[in-house]
C-alpha cells in the first residue's frame, strides 16, 4: 500500500447562487497578466449550458481524457504513439474562438472625443491584437440562459434525455437551470500531467496539487488537448500552459485557496484525503457502472491504525494525518456517499467532489391544491425539474442510483430537520424517511451541521505544510550564510 | 581564393557556431522561462496545418538528408553510382525543399494575414522567416538548375566541413562552386549564429525521453523525506 495525501475539495452544489465572486477573486490574484486575459482557473457554468470553452464536455470533439479498451488504459487523442503523428498539428485543440477574444474598452476616447452632437463612446478593443472588435463571445456568455435554445440546448450532459424532458427543463415559466462552478480537480489519474511531453506538468507528492512547472514547460499544448475539463489554459503571449494552482501559497501559509475563502455562497469544503497509489490504473480501468464506487474505493480510512502504520512508513506526517481525521472531504464522499465526482468517465479520478443539487419538485397538482406530500415520500427526486438522468450524466458517469441515493438523504435531512424545527411534518415521517434514505439520526444532524452551520475552521481543514522541517532536514540552514543576500526574480519574459 | 572567401568560409563558420553554443546555452541557464515552441495554434487553427506541417515534414527530411551526406559521403557517392538511385535521391530531396517551402510560405502568409497573429511576430520572427525562405529556395534553385547536388554536396561539401571540425579549414574544396551555393553555405552560417536568439531553441528541447517514461509525474517538493 503506498499511501499518499490529497488536498480534495467538496463543492455544494444547492448552496451556488451563481455570484462569481470566486471567478472574480482569482481573477485578481492569478490571471490578470498579458496572455492570461481569457483565462479562467475557477468559473461558474450555467447548467444546462455550453460552458467555457464551448461544449468543453463534448468529448468527440475535444478527445480529451483517457479511454479504457481491452484492458489497457489510453489517452483518448494525447498517447505516446498520437503524439508522435500529431507532433505539428493536434486536430483537437481549442483555439481561442472556443473561448473569447478578450477585450477592453478605449476609455480615452470619452475624455477625448471633441466636442459634438453625439455621446462619445468607448469601443471595445481588443486585448489581443489591440484592434476595434465585435464583441461575440465572453465569460458567462450563456450565464443563466437556462433553457435558451441557442446555449442550454447545446449541452453534451442532455444526451438520452426523453423529448419530454428536455421540453420539461426549458418550459416556458417553469424554466430550471443551476449552477456548476468549476476549478482545476487535481486528479489522481491526471490527463494533463500524463500527457505532458516536457515532464512540466506535475503532482506534488506532499499534497496532490498539479502543477505546470514555467521554465520546464515548452508549449507543445498536449495538456490543454488532454484534460477533459479544459482546465489548462495556453498563454499564447508567454507560450506555455497555465492552470489552477489551488493557491499553494496561500496553503502552504494554512490559509483557504481565494476563491475557496471569498464564496459567498459557503459552498466549498477543503480538507485531506488519504489515499492508496498503488491502485490507481486499476481503478481507472474499471468498467463504467463501477467507476464511482471504484473510485471511493481508493480513499482510505484514516482512522484505521493500519493505515496509520502505513501512512507513516510512507513519510506522511502525522499532522497530516490527524488533519485527515478531520477533514469534511471524508464525511460527504465516504461517510455520507453524498458527494460524487464529475464526469468520472474521463476516468482521470477527480478530486472535487459536487453534492447534486436539489431542484424545484415537480409538485403533483390536485385541483388547485398543490400537494407536496404523497404515500411516496420520494417521488419528486424522480420528478424533479432537472431531470435525474441530466444529473446522472455530471455526476454519475451516466448512471443515477448514484444522484438519486444523494438527493434522498439530502431530502431526508431536510425533512428531518423540518419536523424538528417548524413542526409541520411528523417527526414519525421525517424518521421514516431517514431511515429509507439510508441516514441515522446522528448523520442528518452531522450533515445538517456541516452544511447549514459551518464555521470557516469546519469548511476548511488545511494540512500544516511542515516547510520548516523539510527544508532543514534538506539542507545546511546555514549554507547561504555571508554567502547569498538575495536572489534575482526576473520577470516572464517572452521567448524571441 | 580572396581575403573574402576566407571570411565567410573559414572564419564565419568557427564564429557561427562559437555564438550558437555559448548563446544557447547562456540562454538555457540564464533564460529557461524563454525556451518554448512559441506555438500560435491557439490563436488561428485552419491554416496553421498547411504551413506548420509540410515545413516541419519538409525541413526535417530535407536536414537528415545534409547530415547523412556529411557523415557518410562516400557511401553517399557509392549509392549515387547508379543513376536510377541518383534520381530517387534526387527527387525525395527536391520534394520535401518544396514541402519546406511551401510550408514557410504558408506560415509567412498566416502571419501577415491577422492582426492577433501579427502581434506574437517578433523582428527576430521577421529576420528569421527571411533568412530560412533564402535558404530553403536556394537550395530548391541548386536542385533545379545545378544538378546532382547530392554527389556534389558529398564530394566537396563533406570534406570541407570535415576540414573545419578538424580545425584545418580548407577552403579550396570550395574553388568552383557556382555562387548560389556559396551564398546557401553563408547563409546556412548565418542561421546557426543567429539560432540562439530565434524561437528555433525549441529543436534543442525536443522531449524524446517522453516516449520512454511512466504516465504519471510526482515531484516531492522537500526531498528524500517524504520517499521510503
């Protein structure tokens, strides 16, 4: 068993309410540099939607992500043998149009326009080639244009979804959509990483982040091609690849990655995993049907003194260890089974995990009484407004007992929680229920808490980074001394 | 043999590559972050196949042919015996200088052609484009109306690069070469020295070990501690 540690997040999908301070924050702190305009590391997608890039989850076109065939594990359009034909040219890479042109406004002309009849205005310039531009696509673009026929439509994830039901999600008035804001998952299985032809782009050992290393990274663009989330962006003025770096600074300081600290919404949850590397192309071989379970299967107990050994003999810290102990990522993929990954078919294990969210119910109508109750105390997790198998599709490599095991229990609590609070439902129902959706009494208050009343120490479990320690037992602390003032930080320079 | 000659054929070479390896390799440790394919896929897609692959295709033949006459000339001469074999070699070598060029001209046009692609064109890019559109249609125009260049290259060419790796350079190898390829040898020089300073670093960078290593990459930030 080799045992490592990974920084896993946990995103609560009901708690979104789509305010992009996260995109924002980010914004501010990593890609606000020249080539970096139109990137994106963390972003809330409108679901149904296209998403950014464009149609990212539409694999036929993009190619990214691994395929299992006969055994073997391949990446879909990045494999050794493909990156020797596709050296020059990968027929599958984004291009810019599948982002947007980014743009600024030529503020200077309101200050100035001579004097006329006309208001003067400010066109939008290119941040590119610093011409005038027609602005055609932007970040959001489709932000909440749920059920538009020209974005929501085009959704990869409404594959074997009835008429009906895609009619049902874009009915006029009784239109539903949610959101899905999306980082880099710093998989366990990384296409990017596998993909890289420099050996850039890597996984921390000590923490699990993916990172592309700036000087060692060539531009050969496999990565961006690779991941299946389009979560590596091209810097087309630097010429290399950049990506979410989960704030490593700020992690390593014990403080929350930004877009993680600044949402609003409190929908994020950090915290450690252990897991068992030596398993890893096994399980991301396994056969569709069996990937999400497969994939939980590799997360290791970290109460469990065999474990405990085992992560030791491995160099793993016992902070780290005690912080696994604690960490909410556990509770809701392991414990509670109510957070899945995204897209797990792309089979490259990733580590942030969604609780579905609950839609509007299609309440059953009698008259002119709606009645939210019935015999079924289930029956609007079928007949929610966003259809279970659209659901599936996110979150369950198509397969829904995943989707429909977590919205039950979330039901259940909530119902549970309704019976204790307000007093309308019976708490002999709201029992019942807990007890069909599989949760004791014990869990939904530890859910309830979790999710309703978190602190910000609850939500975030960092590990200590034992920099300190390391370094010493690295090297002399002393080494430098009379030696070394300071360094040379030069800036990113452009290549001739 | 004039003080001229002597100059671009005896002393421009050793100058060429002494700027080559220092440049380079002062940029690799001084300047890593620089070393990048500088690739503008990113920005315009379509054309980018027809210049980039037939250039790439094109050039990299049209090199391993030179660098197999200059290792192996006599062999060369030997295969060149028969005319058939002569013209086979002959016309692989001439398509793919077309290839080459028409993928630099492609990759030229694509330049010009946009204003985003315009803005990640250096005046290295410029000079570069220049310098390499010489070079390859010299070489296109020695194929066609010098013929059988490949006996020619291996029986004076060869030996006079062999003369300037053995640091006794003889330049009257070079005696009646027709202009055109004496201007192709300087220009060729002038290629190598201004390497170092052109995005053509990314050939020194190739990531062959690539083929050879496991998927996935770990790097341990703090060393042998956290191995067993």
């Amino acid at each position: 068993m080799e045992v490592r540690s990974q920084i896993s997040m946990v995103f609560h999908l009901d708690k979104c309410i789509g305010c992009h301070t996260c995109s924002i924050a980010c914004k501010n702190i990593w890609t606000d540099r020249k080539g970096t305009e139109y990137m994106w590391w963390t972003n809330v997608e409108t679901k149904p939607g296209t998403g950014f890039p464009t149609c990212w989850e539409d694999q036929e076109k993009f190619q990214g992500g691994w395929k299992a065939e006969n055994g073997k594990l391949e990446l879909r359009s990045t494999s050794k043998r493909k990156a020797v034909t596709n050296m020059f040219h990968h027929p599958n890479m984004p291009t810019m149009d599948d982002y947007y042109e980014p743009w600024t406004y030529k503020y200077e002309d309101l200050f100035n326009a001579p004097e006329g009849t006309d208001q003067p205005t400010a066109r939008p310039i290119s941040m590119v080639s610093g011409e005038y531009i027609n602005i055609e696509a932007g970040p959001n673009w489709d932000d909440d244009l749920g059920g538009s026929p020209v974005y929501a439509e085009n959704d990869p994830n409404l594959a074997g979804l009835t008429p009906e039901q895609r009619a049902q999600l874009s009915a006029v008035e009784r239109l539903v959509f949610f959101y899905f804001p999306r980082i880099c998952n710093h998989c366990l299985n990384p296409a990017c990483v596998a993909a890289c032809p420099s050996g850039a782009l890597h996984k921390r050992g000590e923490d699990g982040i993916v990172l592309v290393d700036q000087k060692r990274c060539r531009g050969w663009r496999a990565c961006i091609a690779a991941c299946p989330y389009k979560k590596v962006y091209y810097n087309w003025f630097t010429g290399k690849s950049e990506k979410c770096i989960l704030c490593f600074p700020r992690i390593e300081s014990g403080q929350a990655p930004a877009c993680f600290h600044s949402c609003v919404g409190r929908i994020r949850y950090l915290g450690v995993l252990l897991y068992d590397a030596d398993r890893l192309e096994e399980i991301a071989k396994k056969p569709t049907d069996e990937l999400v379970e497969a994939h939980r299967s590799l997360i290791l107990d970290p109460s469990d003194p065999q474990v405990i050994s085992a992560a030791r003999s491995c160099g793993i810290h016992d902070s780290v260890i005690e912080v696994a102990q604690e960490s909410p990522i556990y509770k809701f993929v392991v414990d509670w089974k109510i957070a899945l990954p995204p897209h797990i078919e792309y089979r490259t294990l990733p580590m942030l995990f969604y609780v579905p969210p609950l839609s509007p119910v299609m309440a059953n109508q009698e008259g002119d009484t709606i009645n939210h109750v019935s015999s079924d105390l289930f029956h609007d997790i079928d007949d929610s407004r966003v259809p279970m198998r659209f659901l599936a599709n996110l979150f369950g490599a198509g397969h829904e007992r995943h989707v429909r095991y977590a919205l039950r229990k979330q039901k259940a609590v909530r119902w549970y929680r309704r019976a204790l609070t307000v007093g309308d439902v019976s708490m002999e129902t709201a029992e019942r229920m807990l007890h069909e959706a599989g949760c004791s009494v014990e869990e939904a208050e530890a859910i309830y808490q979790l999710t309703s009343l978190c602190t910000f120490d609850d939500r975030f479990v960092i590990p200590p980074a034992h920099r300190e320690e390391a370094i010493a037992m690295l090297e002399d602390p002393l080494e430098h001394k009379q030696a070394v003032g300071f360094g040379f930080i030069s800036n990113p320079r452009r290549g001739a | 043999m004039t003080y001229l000659d002597m100059l671009l054929f005896a002393v421009l070479p050793y100058a060429a590559f002494l700027v080559f390896f220092v440049m380079t390799i002062h940029r690799y440790r001084a300047e890593t972050f620089t070393y990048s394919s500088l690739s503008s896929q990113f920005l315009e897609n379509r054309e980018h196949f027809w210049g980039v692959v037939p250039l790439h295709y094109g050039i990299i033949t049209v090199i391993a042919g030179h660098l197999i006459a200059f290792l192996f000339p006599g062999e060369i001469l030997l295969w060149n015996s028969k005319p058939l074999r002569l013209a086979i070699l002959e016309v692989t070598a001439l398509i793919s200088g077309l290839l080459a060029l028409l993928g630099l001209l492609g990759s030229l046009g694509r330049r010009l052609k946009g204003p985003k692609l315009r803005r990640v064109t250096s005046i290295n890019d410029s000079v570069l484009y220049a310098l390499l559109v010489f070079q390859v249609a010299s070489g296109i125009y020695i194929a066609l109306f010098h013929r059988w260049g490949s006996s020619w290259f291996a029986a004076t060419a060869a030996p006079y690069l062999w003369s300037l790796l053995q640091f006794r350079p003889d330049i009257s190898f070079l005696g009646g070469l027709p202009t055109i390829v004496k201007l192709h040898i300087v220009n060729a020089y002038l290629l190598i020295g201004f390497f170092p300073f052109t995005r053509l670093v990314h050939i020194l960078v190739v990531p062959n070990p690539y083929l050879w290593r496991k998927p996935q990459v770990v790097r341990w930030s703090y060393g042998a501690r956290s191995r067993t």
